[in-house]
C-alpha cells in the first residue's frame, strides 16, 4: 500500500498544479480583456472553474495573483533585448534598432500594455518598479552612444521616442507604419542632437 499513498499524494500535487494554473490563466485572460481593474477574484474563479476558496487558497490576497499573471504573460512575450542594441556603437544605428525592437514589442503586445496603462493606479508597485526599471534600461542603453547624452532634451526625446503612448500615437492614432515611425523618431532625436 505505501505506493499507492505515494500515487495519491503525486496526483493530488498534480490536481493542484492543474488548478493553480487554471487560476492564473484565468486572470492573465481577464486582464487582457477587461483589464486589471475590472477584473475580480469572482469573475477569475468563474472563469477558472473554481470556487473563490479554492482561489484564495492558491493566492491568499489580489497581490500575489497579479504578480503571478504578470509573471507568466512576460514569459510568453518576446521581450526587447537592449545586449542586441548595445553591438551598435553608432548612435542613430543603435536607436534605430532598438526602437524597431520596441515598436515591435509594443505591436505585439499592446492589447495588454493598454489595459496596464490604463488600470496603472491598481498595479501592485512590484510590478510598476519592474516596468519602470526596464524602461529605464532601454533609455540607457539608447542613450549611451550619443555624445550629448546628458543634454535634458536628448534625453527627453529618447525617453519620448522609446514610450509606449508614443508609438501607440504614432501607429494607432496616426496610422503610421512600424517602420515610419521609427524613421520619425531618429529624425527627432537626430534633430536634438546636432
């Protein structure tokens, strides 16, 4: 009998891994639909199949549910890679690359990334911290070639260029291409930086 205790407690270890992740995609679901703010612990345990206990049990507060959902959804995306930036010493080159690296991001990416920006005041600040420390990353990393790099407005400009309220205006509500708008942008930078 001991290997069939073991069987029960492997399979029970399983359910609850099964159940776990149901939740969490639950929420990563919900979140990219409703957004974070509309959605309650109600609406993921519905969604999941599961009573709200069962949800509680799995994460004892909202917290701990986000930074779970918010976990597993940037695992799933392509992230932008500023190391691949950095090869490129020339400073246009380099901010050409890493906005088509961004834009691309954010394409791919922006039906969540509106709903973050949206709902910002309900994200849990780990979270925000976390955003914020990657944008600055990428500011950094396109700032560093350029001889000007502490001028206000070069800095300003790249942070301008690099945001994801940038090119959803550029692309979405101006109707520009990936690529045009990344053109437009190294031409404002390059403009502010003679």
């Amino acid at each position: 009998m001991p290997g069939r205790r073991g069987y029960r407690k492997s399979k029970r270890a399983f359910d609850e891994q099964r159940t776990r992740a149901r939740i969490v995609d639950a929420a990563e679901s919900l979140h990219g639909t409703l957004g974070p703010a509309r959605t309650t612990l109600s609406a993921v345990s519905r969604a999941a199949g599961v009573t709200r206990a069962t949800v509680y049990r799995h994460f004892p507060d909202e917290e701990s549910l986000f930074l779970a959902c918010s976990s597993q959804w940037i695992s799933r995306q392509r992230q932008p890679d500023p190391d691949a930036w950095a090869l490129h010493d020339d400073p246009l080159t380099r901010l050409e690359v890493g906005l088509r690296d961004l834009y691309r991001y954010y394409r791919a990416a922006e039906p969540m990334l509106t709903l973050i920006h949206r709902d910002a005041e309900v994200i849990p600040a780990r979270v925000t911290a976390a955003r914020i420390q990657a944008q600055d990353r990428w500011i950094r990393t396109l700032l560093e070639p350029f001889p000007r790099r502490r001028s206000r407005i070069v800095r300003s400009a790249i942070a301008h260029a690099s945001s994801f309220e940038t090119w959803r205006s550029l692309c979405r509500s101006s109707g520009l291409s990936d690529r045009s708008a990344v053109a437009l942008m190294v031409a404002m930078v390059k403009g502010a930086d003679p």
